[in-house]
C-alpha cells in the first residue's frame, strides 16, 4: 500500500475531478430550471476549492495541479 502520493498522482486526480466540474457547469448552464444540474455543479466548485485551498496552504504549486485557472469564471 502507498501511503504517499506524488504530485502527478494529485494533478491526475484534480484532472478528472475538473473535467467532470466543466461538464456539470455546462449542463447547468444549458438548463438553468434543473436545480440538480446546478448542485452538482456547484459542488464540484466547492471540492477544487477546497483542494486549491489546502494544496495553496501545504504551498504545492497549483500550477503544477493544475489548479491554476479562474473557477468562478469557469465553473460558476
């Protein structure tokens, strides 16, 4: 079992989790009246939030993560 993970690891992880964010933006956006859609959407900001917040404070390049971009403008 690894107990650690590399800074590739992460940047894969917030990978995907930042796709499916953009994805769930869109289908809200296409469907404002879904408040599902807008949730989930919403959610998926609040968890790269979160993870920007946490990697900025551990002081992990963000850049690396690929966290480096607007969420409000893109997600919100």
């Amino acid at each position: 079992m690894v107990e650690n993970i590399s800074i590739e690891g992460i940047a894969y992880i917030v990978e995907r989790i930042a796709e499916r964010a953009r994805e769930a933006s869109r289908d809200s956006k296409e469907d404002r009246e879904d408040c599902f859609k807008g949730g989930r959407a919403l959610e998926y900001y609040e968890v790269l939030d979160i993870l920007r917040t946490e990697l900025d404070a551990r002081e992990i390049s963000l850049d690396k993560i690929g966290l480096d971009f607007d969420l409000e403008k893109e997600l919100l």
